[in-house]
C-alpha cells in the first residue's frame, strides 16, 4: 500500500528507534523515527547546494522549474558562508537539512585542498599540539552552527568525515584505526561538552564500504556510501547498496549520499536497492548527468518522497509563522 507522509503527523512514527546523541531532541527523534521505517517503500530526494552558480539556490530553482517539486532533503557544508540560514530556512519549510564539512587538514587551510593535505591523526588527537590546536578550533566553529541550528528546533543529518574508506581525505589515508579514533573524539566532544542534541549521525562509507572504519554502532544513526555513474546511468547501485549494507554492522538505513546521475525509482524494489534516500552533487552533477526528463519523471515518481510530503515532525510546536521557501 502506498504511504502517503504528508497526511501523517509527526507523532505517527513512534517506531521506538534510540538516537545515539544522548537526550537527542524531539526533533531528532521523530525524523530518525520516520528514517527507519521509510527504506523499501519510499525513498527521499535529496539534493547538494552550490554557492557558486549565481547563488545558493541555484540546483534548488533549477529541481522546481523542471519538476515543480522541491527535494525533501537540502544538503550543504560547513565550510560555505552562512549555510546555516539556509538550513533553518529549509527546515522551516518542512525539509531536512543534510551538513557535511570538507574540513582542512588541521594547521593546513580549512578548504577543499585543504582537506587533502595529510596530518598525523595521533598529532590531532595529542594536546597541546599545533594540530590538536587547530582542529578542536575548528570543531567549535562547527558546533557554533549546528547549536543555532538546535536553538532554531531544527533536527539535521551531520555528515563528518566522508567518504570514510578513501585515500584523499586527510581523516581518511591512515585507515580504519585512526579513522574510529577521529569519530569517536567528535562525537563526543559535540555530543558533551558542546551539548548537540539535534543531530543524525550519518557513517558516508565511499564507493568501496569498509567495514574497518566503522566507529561502532553507540556513535552511528545511519550508513551512506556514494559514487558517481556515468551521466545517463540511471542504474539501481544495488551491488554498492548491498557493500554499505555489509559494512553497517547493523540494521541500520543506507544513504546515497552522493550521487551523480539519480537511481531510476522503479528499479529500486526489484533489485533490493533500499536507498533511504539519494543527494545529488551540485552543478553539472544535477544538469548534466540526469536529463530533465528524467528528473521530472523521479520527482513525480509515487516511491519518492518530496519536501511537501514530509510529516511535520513537530515544527509546530516550534515555529510559527515559518516562510516557505
């Protein structure tokens, strides 16, 4: 039978799943409620800002204008100017906001080349060190933005260190040990002393899941791999969807976080490719790699869930008043 979300209220997924923020919000517990029970009948639509395409709505505008319809989820990072506006904004409108963070290298420049510098992870995690120094600054700064976001009543799906599995990221060229030690510091130090309790802990294996980077299931709410097919390649991804499966170490839901071209919805199902839901890379990622028949056709499909169908998760408790963008 079909699900239809937006007749649903918030307090209508009670699946009794346990966030792994201690006293995660309201918020957080509704979504990661509703996350857990949609894989294998729906699947979110998800989609990556830009800030360089004359604007930051530019992939967003450009999914309406074709399709009439906006993405449930908005992805974003922390290291683009002000995304948190955008994100509240996108959760007052009854969307999901996504923040990843291509942070730099600590001591290196907090930039995508940055991020691809290598640093001793054992210096990081050392106090007292120029590395340690410069990462737990830059932590703070992350969790700056992610508390106005839980002061907003928002619930976020936080994406740290992606593409766990890959030599090109910093966080990730010394392998599986350093990279749950690096986790697991975060965690805990966003989830302690920093006191974040909106947040949905997202595991973004890359194109290859390896089970060896998982930091345990206390610090993961969800599982995510990601590749880039060729443009035109509407393929189901279910040989990755069934590696990430592998590698969750537990019955938790799998992302796409990543993508180029989108899986076709109809081919979901019969390959067992339960995808929680798919974030299309920006710019050409979006233009280029899905035609805009075939865009129009995956956000009218009856599996995939748009922002309109989204629960209120509660936000009216919250927000009165909200712009809907």
């Amino acid at each position: 039978m079909a699900i239809h979300p937006a007749t649903e209220t918030a307090t209508s997924h009670r699946c009794n799943v346990e966030p792994v923020s201690p006293a995660a919000t309201p918020a957080v517990r509704e979504v990661l409620s509703y996350l857990y029970e949609l894989p294998g009948r729906r699947i979110l639509s998800g989609q990556e800002e830009s800030t360089w395409n004359g604007g930051p709505e530019y992939e967003m505008d450009y999914i309406l204008r074709v399709s009439g319809k906006p993405p449930a989820i908005r992805g974003m990072d922390q290291g683009t100017d002000d995304y948190v506006g955008r994100a509240i904004d996108w959760w007052n409108a009854g969307g999901i906001p996504s923040v990843a963070y291509h942070m730099g290298a600590p001591t290196f420049d907090d930039s995508y080349e940055g991020c691809q510098q290598a640093v001793s992870i054992d210096a990081v995690l050392t106090v007292g060190t120029p590395e340690h120094t410069s990462f737990m600054e830059r932590l703070d700064g992350a969790a700056a933005n992610l508390k106005r976001l839980q002061d907003a009543g928002a619930a976020a799906i936080w994406r740290p260190f992606h593409e766990a599995g890959g030599a090109w990221f910093w966080w990730s060229k010394e392998g599986g040990a350093q990279y749950r030690r690096l986790w697991r510091h975060t965690f805990d130090y966003l989830t302690g002393a920093k006191g974040l309790k909106n947040l949905i802990w997202l595991l973004a294996f890359n194109g290859e899941p390896d089970p060896s980077f998982h930091p345990g299931r206390r610090y993961v709410d969800l599982v995510g791999a990601d590749t880039y097919a060729t443009a035109g390649d509407y393929g189901p991804l279910d040989r990755l969807y069934a590696a990430a499966r592998a590698a969750a170490c537990d019955e938790v839901p799998v992302a796409l976080h990543e993508n180029g071209p989108i899986p076709a919805p109809e081919r979901l199902r019969a390959t067992g490719a339960n995808w929680l839901y798919f974030n299309t890379w920006n710019s050409e990622h979006l233009t280029e790699s899905n035609s805009v028949d075939h865009l129009r056709r995956v956000y009218h499909a009856g599996m995939v869930v748009t922002r309109d169908e989204l629960p209120d998760f509660g936000r009216s408790l919250h927000v009165e008043g909200a712009v809907q963008r």
